[in-house]
C-alpha cells in the first residue's frame, strides 16, 4: 500500500480473519491455574542480577517472580491508551472501509483483554508466590490516567510507531525468552501468557504497519523527521515507569526477605534492575529487524535519532 515496502501484501480482510481464528478468553488462558513459584518464572537475562554477588539465590529467585509481576503490570497499563488511541482513528474516518474499521475495533477490544488478562496475571502471581507484589501504577489510576493523557498528547504516527515496537518486543519475548529456550524450561503458565498475548499482537503489527503507511503518506519529510522527536519524548513517558517500577520491585524484595541493603547496594541493584526492564520492554521491539525496517523506510534522519542505522 502506497509504496511502502513495510505494508506490502497486507489487507485488513485478512487481520480480521486471522483475529477471529486465533481469539482467546481470560478464563481460557488462567482460570484454576497457577505459576510454579519454588522456580524462576523468567529467564534470568529478563532480570540481569546474576553478576550481583550480594544476592543469594533465594533473593534472585523473588526478583525473578518480581521482574514477572513488572511485565504484566507494565503492560496491562501501557496498553490503557491503545483503545482511545485507536478510537480516535476510527471515529475520524467512520465511513471508510468496513474492514478497515473491524481491525482497528478488534485491535482496541483485544487491548482491553489483555489488561484484564494482565491484571488476573498479577492476582495469580501474588496468590502463587504467597505475597503481595509493589505496584508503580495505583488502582485508584492516577497515574495511568496520567500517562494516558500525555500519550495521546501526540500525534497519531508517533504513537503507531511506540505501539508497533512495543508490540514487536512481545514477539520475541515469547519466542526467543520461551519457545526457543532449552537450557532450562519456562513455567508452562507464564509461556502460555506470553503465547496468547502474541498471537493477537501478531495481528497488531499488522494493523499498525497498514495504519502508519496511511499516516506518512500525507505528511512531508520534515514531518517524517520530527515524528520520531516525538516517539523520543514518548520513550522518557515510559522510561520513567521503567525506573519507578524497578524501584518497586526492590521494595517488594525487601518486604519478602526482610533484606535491609546499603546505599551502594540499592543503587547498584537499581540501575541493573532498571536497565534490564528498559532493555526487555523498550529495547528488544526498538531494536527488532522489522521495526528498524519501518523506521528506516519512514525517515533515516528520524531512525538515525533512535540510534537506527541502515544495515551493511
Ligand atoms: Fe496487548
Ligand atoms: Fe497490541
């Protein structure tokens, strides 16, 4: 569509059609089961405290159910702007094509799900490891309204481009963190997760690939260009969770273990803990073959501000 290589050979008949077919229910994916908690959920490198000597193995195991709890968590509240994001689209161009409009409702109603699917994640997490789990984002939604709002302050592309990356991360966090693991088998629960929540983002990338074609088509290169200052600015909005949840998970530690740590040991567990949760959430989607595509075919100067440079 419209020349962009990254669109080719998509059409929104088809996402729909996948959508229907591999649709799941919360209950389907949780109901009367619960995650393995006498063993790591997630593969150590999502944490990134193994070189952490003042650790014990007993304390990584409970970082290690943490750094689980922070990706539904983060997740299931990232994805609260997707539906008035998405809305905004299909109220804007209401009478366009029905298709169109059934992928991008769809998109939305499934990025509800996921946040119930997320929710129950962090219920059934607290129930199985027998503690509570310390939230950055409060129920009382203060601070997702928040970032909600300073989200969708932006325009529409920039948005499609942090939902594309973000939505590309989830691909490789269940194949190359689960499916594709063999030194030591992930829970069963948490890969299912991971599974279900990928094959519906696997329609999502799809849908936005098709969604920032038509939105780069009326803009100018220069337009192009400041797109990504803007997805620079939305990344410091979710960074900032990054670093607030991180420091959550030391509190949910010391709550657990009763472990007091020094002013250098929190730091240092801090900036590890913050730097893996940035690099698992952000990084491997910025980074992933097919977002790099997309960013290099929108802008090179743009890409060149994430640090994207043209292959070979
Ligand atoms: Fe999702
Ligand atoms: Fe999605």
């Amino acid at each position: 569509m419209d020349g962009y290589e990254f669109a080719r050979g998509l059409d929104h008949a088809s996402i729909v059609a996948a959508s229907e077919r591999v649709a799941w229910t919360v209950d389907e994916v949780l109901e009367g089961r619960s995650f393995d908690a006498s063993r790591p959920l997630v593969p150590a490198s999502w944490v990134g405290t193994n070189e952490l000597g003042f650790l014990d193995r007993d304390e990584q195991r409970v970082l290690n159910h943490c750094r689980a709890f922070s990706y539904a968590h983060l997740l299931g509240n990232f994805e609260e702007f997707a539906p008035p994001h998405l809305g905004g689209i299909v109220q804007r161009d209401w009478h366009e094509d029905r298709a169109r409009l059934r992928a991008l409702l769809r998109f939305g109603d499934e990025e509800m799900k996921h946040q119930q699917l997320f929710r129950r994640t962090e219920e059934v997490l607290a129930q199985s490891c027998g503690h509570p789990f310390v939230r950055y984002f409060d129920d009382d939604k203060v601070r997702v309204t928040a970032l909600t709002n300073a989200i969708l302050a932006h325009p529409p592309l920039p948005r499609f481009l942090m939902v594309l990356a973000l939505e590309w991360g989830t691909q490789r966090h269940y194949v190359e963190s689960i499916r594709d693991r063999t030194e030591e088998p992930g829970d069963p629960l948490y890969a299912e997760i991971l599974r279900a929540h990928w094959v519906e983002e696997a329609q999502h990338v799809k849908a936005d690939a098709l969604e920032i074609a038509i939105l780069a088509r009326q803009m100018t290169r220069d337009e192009l260009t400041a797109t990504f200052d803007h997805l620079l600015t939305l990344g410091g909005l979710v960074d900032t969770a990054f670093a607030g949840q991180a420091a959550r998970e030391i509190e949910t530690l010391r709550q657990v273990t009763g472990r007091a740590f020094s002013p250098e040991q929190s730091d240092a567990l801090h900036e590890t803990l913050h730097g893996s949760l940035s690099g698992i959430m952000a990084g491997v989607g910025l980074s992933h073959p097919r977002f790099v595509d997309v960013a290099l075919e929108l802008s090179r100067e743009g890409a060149a501000k994430l640090g994207i440079a043209p292959r070979g």
